[in-house]
C-alpha cells in the first residue's frame, strides 16, 4: 500500500483541529487583556486564579470526591469485571452485563436526574441519606464510573487466557489467594488505568453532579460552568493551563514507564533466550 | 488443603499428581462448584469458593440494582404523578385517606399526553436527533481518514499518533468547550485574525449558533469515532488490498469495494459512541448554541431546574429511553448475536 498524501493531510488537518483550540487557551492565558488579541505577556489572571477561594475549594472538593468516587468504581469495577470474565454463566447475566454497559451510552441528564429520585425517595423512606452533598455526589460518581473500569478490566481479563489461574487452583490455592497472587499483579495495569480513567471522570462530570449536589457543595466543574456562562473569564485560561500541564506531565510520564518497562522486559527475554540456547 | 500444596506458588510441584489431574478441572473457578468434585478437601475448598463467589456477584450486582435500575423505575413512577408545590415537588403515588381506611392509587398519565400536545417537546426532540446525526457525519468525515491513516503508519509511530489523539480527551470536557468560546466569540480569535486579514470588517456572529453546537460536538466526540474505526482498520487483512492491486484495480476502487465494507463495524460503534451521547448533550448546546438550539437533553434541565416540574422533566426522561437508548440497546444486542453466530 503506497502512503498516500491524502491520508498524511488528513491525519494532520484533524490533529490541527484537536491541538490549536487547546494551544489558543494556553496562550490566552498569559495574555494581559480580556479579548482575544494579544496585548502582552502577564501572569496576573493565574495571581487572581489562586486567590479564587471560591473556585480553590471547589477545586479541593472536587478532587477528594474523584479519588474516593475512583476508589470505590475500581473495587465494584474489578468485582463486575471478574464475573464477566472468569464466571461463565449465572443467573442474571444478561440483566447485569445491561446494567454494566448501559451508562456508558445513557445521556447524563438522565442519569442524574434518575439519581436525584432515587436519593430524594431513599430519604423519604429511611431518612438516608440527609439531603444532598458530597456524600450523594461520590455515589452517583461511583456507579457511573465503574462501568469503564469494568470495561477496562474485562477486556484485560478476557485478552489474557485463564491457564495460570488455572494452574493455580490445580496446584490447591484457594480462589481469594489466586486472586490476590496471580490475577490482581497480571491485571493491575488496567486497574491502574481504570482508576485514572474514572477519577478523571468524576473531576469532570457537571452534569449528573449539579442534580445530585446540594447548597453549599460546589464541584469545580459547577464554578466554571457558571462562570463560563457569564462569558469568558481568563482565570479560566490559567485554570486550563494548569490542568492541561497536569494531564500531559502525568501521560508522558506514563508513556516512558511504558517504553522503559517493554525494554526491561524485552532485555529480560534475550537474557532467557541467550541462556535457554 | 493438605500436603506440600499449602505453600502455595513457591512449592516444587511440577509434575505431581495434582499438577497431572490437569486443566479439566480448572473449569472449577468458571463454572460452579459442581464439577471435579472427586479428590478429597476439594469439598471444602468449593464451599468456601462458593462463598467468595457468592459474594463477587452480590456486591456488584446489588450496586446496580440498587443506584441504576430503582432510579429508573422511580422516573417512571414520577413521571405517572402530578406535580404539587411543596417538598418533593410530586404528589405521591400511594395515598391512604383517613375517613375511609382506603388506599388510593395516584396514576395520571397526562405528563405523556403534555408532551405530545406542546410542539416544543417534540421539536426538540427531533432536532436533537438531527444535530446528533450530522455531528457523527462530520466525525465520520474528519475521524476516518485519521484512523486510517494511522492504521497504515509505521508500527513504531501508532501507539504515540493514537496517544496524541486520545490526550485532549483526558483534559476536562467543560474546558474543551470552553476553547471554543474563547475562538468564536464575536472578540474571539477567530473575528480577529479574519478581519486583520481584511476578509471582514465586521465580526461574524459564529457563537451562539447551531454551527458552534456541531463544532462542539465533533471537537469532542472525535476519539470515540477515531478509536473504534482504528481498531477495526489496524486489524484488516492487507493482502486483500495487495491482491486487488495484483490484479489491477486502483486503489481508490480496492478502498470503496474492501476497506470501506470491511470496517462498517467500526463505523457503526464509533457512530453509535458518538450519535447517542450527543442526542442528549446539555452543556454544549448550552454554551455554544445560541437560544433557539433546542435539543432535549436542554429541555429537560430546564423543567427540572428553571420549572421545577419534575414529573415532566421524569417524563421526558423516560421517553429519551424509550425512543433513544433501549432501540438502540436492542439493535447492538441482535448485531452482537449476528456476529456472534458467524
């Protein structure tokens, strides 16, 4: 297949069209003025971005909510992950493997809303939960987070064959040491990737957040949202900035742990080979 | 469990009974404890398995019963009440009346009857799809090149071109939005550079506009169109294409009569990534899309929040799902047994 042109200039239009919006942010926040020409270079946006108290707290709030959220969806995730994977048949399969898929196509505003009821009912009933905060946002994080990392693990699991796990229940291991020895180090990678991928959800979701949050517990995602309605604010900018040297540090860095494990591993593998012959 | 076999990973067995009984009982740790159940202390250990097991698909499953599918039978019980002001703002479905002792049941269906007799519902509806349905045409035109263009790269350069496009989306979602504000504002960046160009002397109006929500949308549903066609093209059989060259065809031919029909799957989940979500978008249209881009995933916010009429905000809810979600569960469900079967 000879390269062809058309293919490179396509691969570099849609690149431009994900990369030059991102770039413009960046660039707009070290801009001194509001508009959007260039009148001189001035860090004072990311000055009055840290003493935002408003938008730090929510930041804070925000970040603990994700990393409880990410940490409860990788425990279910995993759970749900296994008995798709490893348990055959049971009775309810085809009901949970909906429920697992169906919030990664359901439109949030119906999710949150769904969620609000159920917390609204659950409180007239039992009088659980007391109205509405951050402890009703990690729920309703948790339960659409752990699809994707269902995802993510079932995937892994069914890629790799069940022979070692196999082999150690042969040799007497009990299922719980299995797991732990031999399935948890094999698939820890996706665990790893489950997690990051549902804390960044949660840091980000707006839309099942605002129906389930309460006076007074204000994600980050509900500060900018507001303030981004109102117009264009570049503490905004700064904030993106920030978030985007974050994602882009903690990818790279990821990628070279990659690439330097594969080496490893690869040199590990001559090492045998050499000995072996 | 008895034996040397207690220590587990570390002990010298390898080609000891247990380790020679084989794999056919490993089917043990998939499908129940019913099987292989001859060698004794098995039976403990299966006891205690089930236990595990019992607990692996309860707590999972109990989760989703109870956050996922209740709620949605709440809608559904809401959206058959009538709205009252007062906290909750719904009458409740089981009343018992005082003097006669009696338990009244409070269903009205008239949410559903309100939604088809105000043409905004309806409209919204169908503009959604619409919006939704050009938006995945534009993903389509813009991802499929990508895709295939890095499908067919050097093997060393996929996984960082695939990295690269995956990145913006690991950014948050209301930032990529907002990316756009800040370039299509009528001050944006876009006005500017155009009319220093000279192509204009007044700032077009781009915000705020239908044409901003399908810009929107494609910025940020691209990698859920790029990842599935990636996957379906990286896998294609190239000696197809080298045949068809063999044997004279052009390439623009060999890609409309193999590489095109041979990655309808990948177009069609990439689709379906995009399509289903963007139906129901709120904070896009909300922010790029002027006024008058309806869309019902708007509507429904506004009735629950602005209006605070929740048992028409449930009922717009349930019919999303009835006319959006569960077609669209059957139809992956019957294509997944297709495939399945061939």
């Amino acid at each position: 297949m000879p390269k062809s042109w058309f293919l490179r200039f396509g691969l570099l239009v849609g690149l431009l069209f994900l990369y030059i919006p991102i770039l413009l942010l960046i660039v707009m926040s070290f801009n001194e003025g509001r508009l959007g020409v260039w009148t001189g270079f001035s860090l004072h946006w990311y000055a009055q971005l840290f003493q935002n108290d408003q938008l730090l707290g929510a930041a804070w709030l925000s970040v603990q909510v994700a990393f409880v959220s990410a940490s409860g969806a990788v425990v279910l995730g995993t759970m749900a992950g296994m008995l798709l994977a490893r348990f055959g048949a049971f009775r309810g399969r085809a009901l949970f493997s909906g429920m697992v898929s169906a919030p990664l196509v359901m439109p949030e505003v119906i999710m949150g809303l769904a969620m609000l009821l159920l917390f609204v009912s659950l409180e007239q009933l039992t009088g659980w939960p007391e109205g509405r905060g951050m402890m009703t946002i990690i729920l309703a994080h948790i339960t659409f987070t752990m699809s994707f990392v269902t995802v993510v693990v079932q995937s892994r699991l069914v890629s790799l064959d069940a022979s070692l796990e196999e082999a150690a229940m042969d040799l007497g291991a009990r299922p719980a040491k299995v797991f732990f020895v031999i399935t948890l180090p094999i698939i820890a990678p996706a665990i790893v990737s489950g997690w990051l991928l549902a804390f960044t959800l949660s840091l980000d979701d707006l839309v099942i957040t605002s129906f389930v949050s309460g006076p007074g517990s204000s994600t980050l995602p509900q500060v900018v949202f507001s303030s981004v309605r109102l117009g264009v604010s570049p503490q905004i900018n700064a904030l993106a900035t920030i978030v985007v040297s974050i994602v882009a540090l903690g990818i790279l860095g990821a990628g070279f742990y990659n690439a330097r494990q594969e080496k490893l591993r690869r040199r590990d593998e001559q090492l045998a080979q050499q000995q072996g012959g | 469990m008895a034996g040397p076999f207690t220590s587990g990973a570390g002990a010298p067995v390898a080609g000891g009974p247990v380790a020679g009984g084989g794999h056919s009982s490993a089917g043990v740790v998939l499908t129940g404890p019913v099987q292989g159940g001859g060698r004794s202390g098995l039976g403990r250990f299966l006891t205690r398995l089930a236990g595990g097991r019992r607990l692996v698909v309860a707590v999972p499953y109990g989760w989703l019963l109870l956050f996922f599918l209740v709620p949605f039978l709440i809608v559904l019980k809401i959206a058959l009440s009538s709205s009252q002001v007062g906290i909750p703002p719904f009458t409740p479905m089981f009343e018992t009346s005082l003097d006669e002792g009696k338990t009244i049941v409070n269903l009205v269906w008239y949410n559903f009857t309100y939604l088809l007799s105000d043409n905004l519902y309806i409209i919204a509806y169908l503009n959604s799809l619409w919006i939704a349905a050009i938006a995945t045409v534009l993903c389509l035109l813009l991802g499929y090149p990508m895709a295939y263009a890095i499908a067919k790269a050097d093997p060393r350069w996929r996984a960082p071109l695939l990295m690269l496009v995956i990145l913006p989306f690991w950014t948050s979602f209301l930032i990529r939005v907002y990316a756009w504000i800040g370039i299509l504002r009528n001050e944006g960046v876009l006005n500017n550079l155009l009319m220093w160009t000279g192509l204009i002397d007044q700032p077009l109006h781009l915000l705020y506009t239908p044409g901003a929500t399908y810009v929107g949308i494609v910025y940020n549903y691209l990698p859920f169109m790029i990842l599935p066609l990636y996957a379906t093209l990286e896998k294609m059989d190239n000696t197809l294409l080298e045949a068809a060259a063999d044997l004279g065809c052009p390439p623009w031919k060999a890609f409309l009569r193999i590489t095109l029909p041979l990655s309808v799957p990948g177009m069609l989940a990439g689709s379906l990534l995009v399509f289903i979500p963007a139906t129901g978008e709120f904070v896009i249209p909300e922010l790029l899309g002027g006024p008058d881009t309806l869309m019902i995933g708007r509507v429904l916010w506004a009735e629950f929040f602005n209006n605070r009429d929740w048992p028409v905000a449930s009922a717009v809810a349930v019919a999303l799902l009835l006319f959006l979600v569960v077609p669209i569960m059957l139809f992956q469900n019957v294509q997944g047994k297709q495939q399945g079967k061939a």
